[in-house]
C-alpha cells in the first residue's frame, strides 16, 4: 500500500527547516557581494605572460644553441626556427611545450643564415614572442687537404669550402695543431707557401674556412718535413749532329727514375769537364737543339734537374762536334741562333701601323725596310747586300743550295700597311691542338693566323713571297729553308696589335666557364715594352717564314691541383675594340674582323659578332 504523507509538526519542521537553509544560503552569498562590492575589489584576473628575453646564441659545427630568461608563471615555452634571415611563425619549424631554458637545433647547414625567437606558455595559452634573432654558421671544414716539402718550405693545398672568404692555417712543430696552440698564419688562399722554415723539422698544420658567420672547425691534421734533398740527375742519352743544318746539335736526355722535376738545366763549354759555373741555358726540355755553334769545335754537356727549388747534381759529360762554319757563333738555343731571327717567307699586312714590337713603323726603304717592323734585317744586322744568301751555311738537298732560318741569310718577303679601314681576315688555328696527345703535363704550343687570300679576286692583288722548303725534323727540330726563289703571292698574313688570347677551364665541353679556376687573358699591345718571353701572348715570324700570334702554355707550372689541370680547356682568339700602345698610351681603334675558318678547321668554331674564334680541348 502506497505511504502516505502526513502533514504535521514534523513535516512542518522539515519544510520549516529547508527553507531556512536556503534563506541562509542567499543572504550569505549575497553579504559577499555586498562585501566585495564595498571594498572596490574585482574577480581574479588571468595572467598575461611576458615575452621570454633570448640571452644568448651559439653557433657551432652545424648546430645552434639558443638560451632565454625565465618568464614568470610560464609553464613551458615554444622554440621557432627557420633558414634565412627572417620567420615566419606560420611556416617555420616548432619544438614545442619544453619546461627548459636552452634549447639545441643539430642538422642545419654550415655557411647559411637562421633565424629563431622563443614564446612562453601557461594554462591560459601561449604568450608573445621574444625578439627574433639571425645567426650565420660558420663554413664547413676544409677538406682534402695536402702538404708537400720543398726546400725550407711546404706548400699547402686544399679543396674550395662553399661560403668560405678566406682561410686560416695553423702551424705547429709538435703533432694535434689546435688554433689556442698553433701559430696563426691569414688571411691565406690555396695554394699556400708557408717559407723560411728549418730544414729537416716537421711541421704540422690544420687550416679552417673563414666566412660571414666566422670560422669554421679545423680541418685534419698533416704533416710535411722541409728537407735539403735534391732530385737525382738525368740520365744525359746523347748529343748528336743535326744533319739537315751546320752549326747545330741535339741534346736529348732522360728524366729521373725518382721524378717530377720541375725544369731542366743545360751547362755547356767548348773545354771539357763542364761544371754549373759554365755557360747556362735554363729551363729547357728534351730534346734541345742548339744551334749557331762553331763548327769543327767539341762541345761539351752536363744537364740538371730542378724540382722544388732544388737542383741535382750534373749528368755525366757527353760530347759532339758541329759540322759548319767554325765562326758559326756558338750560343743560340731552343732551335736556333738568338742573334739571328726568323727570315719572312709569307708576305705580311700591317693594319694599325705598328710592327712586331709596338714600335710604329716608318715606311720602307729600300725594298720594305723599316727596322720598326721587327722583321729582319734587324736594327743590329748590318747587311751590305740584300738579299743575303750565305753560301757557308747553305744546306745541298738533290743538288739544290737551300739558305735555311736563323742563320746570316737574310731575306723578307714584301710588307704593306693597310689602308685606314675595316680588314676581313678568315683564321687558322695551329694543327698540334688537334693532332697532338695533350695532358697537363704538356708545353702547349698555341699558334693562330689570319690571313687574306685574293684568289679567283678580279683582279687578284699579289705581294713578294719566297719559296720555303722542310729541310728536315720534326717538331722543335724543324728546320726550313728557301732556295731564293720568289714569287706572286695571292695569300698574306695580318698582323694587328688588338689580338688577344684567352684560356678558359670549363666545367664539361660547350662550358660553362669553371669559376674557381683562374685562367690566362692577355692582349698582344698589353705586352709591348716588356721582356717576358714565352710568358705572354705575343707574335713572331716562325721557323716556316710565317707570321703567328703564338704562346707557350706550361699548364704544368700553373699552381692548380691536378684535378683542377685536367678536364675541358677553351682557347679563344679575339679582337679588343681599342689597342692602347706607348706611355702615354696612344688609343688605336681595331680595324680587323673574322669572317671565316681555314677550311681545315675540324673543331673550332668562329662567332663573328663578337669577333672571336675558339677551340675547346680535352686534357687527361
């Protein structure tokens, strides 16, 4: 049966009671309002988080470590970073919530800019970012690197760091180089000499890249010893007649079993027992004619070889006797009598008014003339008849007397100066660019011609050449001669002082130029008035007669590492706008232009835009 409720004094003191708890209840909370209002006080606020304060950014090898301050009634605190000089919050990376103040990023990339800021966070959210800070790394570490002694010296070489500006080395006598310990030795690039060392002390080194963001960790640790040992002496094979010209030997010798060397030495005499206080021709290579000597006279010879500065000690003595006037002259070198230069076979045409040397020329009297020319006779000859055919140093092929160059026969063929104008010339590369094995051990002989050619021309303008025969040899042992006999030349070589030579390292065939490799750019005016031999470009009447611009690359003293030597080269022959010749420089305007290749061209290619011709070769 369901209760029933009764209502009565209990149930009235139950009801009574309730509503007085309730009654109590609101005028409690009611006096805390009153209260609350009375004393002018509001609801606890939330708390408004500061801004972390970055004190301090290391950089290090691939790394950043950034430390901040403490923010009060912060919880945790968010890392940003990103790479470049700027952030962005929306894009950069986070590591969130570390209840750390210092914070390590790792993986980034030495030589580049980074930028990071740091936030504060509590229960109520994330709190405003400090102030962004941007960090450049230091460059990597130097690689590959490599120490050669020489003679109270090491030479230093090393790989090319990206970012770096410079380099520092640190040198010590004792092994684990440390740059608190070492001495410092900058700014310095690769190839660094470090001289004046001690002979027989080994001394060690460790180099760091230098860049915007400071210095980088040392490299590995080398080490070299200076020392006093000289390469060995050649092996001297023969010295022999050279039958197709008087007054001329051959020397040919071997290198050391020990090897590189550098150069070689020549000593001779006409007494034997030659020591290194004779005669000297130096820097030479095998097999070296010697030429203008007195014939029916002995010659004597030692050679040496020079690596590092030092020389060895002289081969054994051999001997020869020239065949030939014995007032031959004694003393030419490298294919011939130096008092006696090449004769013109091929007729010449001046364009800018200026001969060989930079010199303007003058006119020509009698018959081209002009000591200005740099053609012979030379301004030291004194030459009572002209042509000179000098019968005692005649070569007899098949009953023929031929007069051959480099001797007291002098000759030339006909010169003009071209009117003021443009002069369209087509070029000719010389054949051992693509007939010869080249490595960059190689002397690189490069040789080009311009030339103007009127056959078929109606009518065909002519000039006074002489007739020119091989007498025999190859190589550097070519000898030419002419039998006097003239002729109407329809073809004759340009010479104009805008010429210029430029070398190139390429990073594959068809470019682009290699930028960390320095090359060689020399205009032919840049080169008047000095005395720097097969050092600059320059131009000269071969042993054939012709005019060349010509130049001796010894790729092989280059100071370039062997990686840098090998690979694409490209040779450009161009035309500066402007010659500047003389002190105060006399401005010439250019006047020539290529137009076309000798037909016997392969290889090279020719951009009459930019008046240049090039050829690219490979080295291995």
């Amino acid at each position: 049966m369901r209760p029933k409720f009764v209502f009565g004094d209990a149930a009235t003191t139950r009801r009574t009671a309730g509503k007085a708890w309730v009654t109590s209840a609101v005028a409690a909370i009611l006096f805390s309002l009153v209260a609350c209002h009375d004393h002018s006080s509001n609801p606890p606020a939330v708390q408004v988080l500061d801004a972390p304060v970055v004190s301090s950014v290391t950089t290090e090898d691939g790394a950043v470590e950034v430390a901040w301050s403490e923010v009060d009634g912060a919880l945790s605190y968010n890392f940003y970073w990103q790479h470049g000089d700027s952030l962005d919050v929306k894009t950069c990376d986070c590591d969130r919530e570390m209840e750390r103040l210092r914070h390590r990023v790792t993986g980034l990339h030495n030589g580049n800019a980074y930028s990071f800021a740091v936030s504060a966070n509590n229960r109520n959210g994330e709190g405003p970012l400090s102030e962004v800070h941007t960090r450049t790394l230091a460059p990597d570490m130097v690689l590959e690197i490599t120490a050669t002694p020489g003679e109270a010296l090491v030479q230093l070489d090393w790989a090319a760091v990206d970012y770096a500006a410079f380099y520092v080395v640190y040198r010590d006598t004792t092994p684990g180089t440390a740059k608190a310990t070492g001495v410092r030795i900058a700014p310095v690039a690769p190839p660094y000499l470090d001289q004046g060392l001690t002979n027989g002390t080994t001394y060690y080194y460790v180099v760091a890249a230098v860049g915007v963001g400071g210095e980088g960790v040392a490299s590995s640790e080398v080490s070299a010893k200076p020392d006093f040992t000289p390469p060995e002496s050649p092996t001297l094979a023969s010295v022999t007649l050279m039958e197709e010209a008087p007054n001329t030997l051959v020397i040919e010798w071997s290198e050391p079993a020990t090897g590189p060397v550098d150069s070689y030495n020549l000593y001779w005499d006409v007494e034997p027992n030659v020591t290194t206080a004779d005669n000297l021709i130096a820097d030479v290579t095998s097999p070296y004619v010697h030429s203008g000597l007195a014939g029916q006279t002995p010659h004597y010879y030692v050679v040496t070889a020079v690596a590092n500065g030092l020389e060895s000690q002289p081969s054994l003595e051999v001997s020869a006797t020239p065949r030939g006037n014995p007032g031959g002259g004694g003393g030419g070198g490298g294919g011939g009598d130096e008092t006696a230069s090449n004769n013109l076979a091929l007729p010449v045409l001046f364009v800018d008014g200026y001969g060989l040397s930079g010199a303007p020329l003058a006119g020509s009297s009698p018959p081209w003339f002009d000591y200005a020319t740099g053609l012979r006779p030379l301004v030291s000859e004194t030459v009572n008849t002209f042509p000179l055919f000098q019968h005692s140093s005649a070569v007899v092929v098949n009953g023929t007397s031929y007069y051959p160059q480099k001797t007291d026969s002098t000759w030339q063929a006909q010169w003009q100066q071209a009117a003021q104008g443009p002069v369209d010339v087509i070029v000719d590369w010389g054949d051992n660019l693509t007939t010869s094995h080249l490595t960059p051990n190689s002397n690189i002989r490069i040789e080009t011609v311009l030339y103007q050619d009127t056959t078929g021309a109606d009518p065909a303008p002519t000039m006074t050449g002489y007739q020119m025969t091989l007498l025999g040899g190859s190589g550097i042992t070519e000898l030419y001669g002419t039998d006097g006999t003239t002729y109407a030349s329809n073809r004759w070589h340009v010479f104009a002082t805008t010429a210029r030579l430029t070398i190139e390292k390429l990073t594959g065939p068809g470019g682009p130029v290699d930028p960390d490799v320095q090359g060689f750019s020399r205009a032919l005016y840049e080169g008047f008035g000095t005395d720097e031999g097969g050092s600059t470009f320059g131009s000269e009447v071969n042993v054939s007669g012709k005019l060349v611009y010509g130049y001796i690359w010894m790729l092989k003293k280059w100071p370039l590492t062997p990686a840098e030597k090998t690979g694409w080269w490209r040779i450009t022959f161009s035309l500066d706008p402007v010659a500047q010749i003389g002190t105060p420089p006399t401005v010439v305007n250019n006047h020539v232009f290529l137009t076309g290749l000798d037909p016997s061209e392969t290889i090279a290619t020719i951009d009459p835009g930019q008046n240049r011709s090039s050829i690219e070769i490979q080295l291995q």
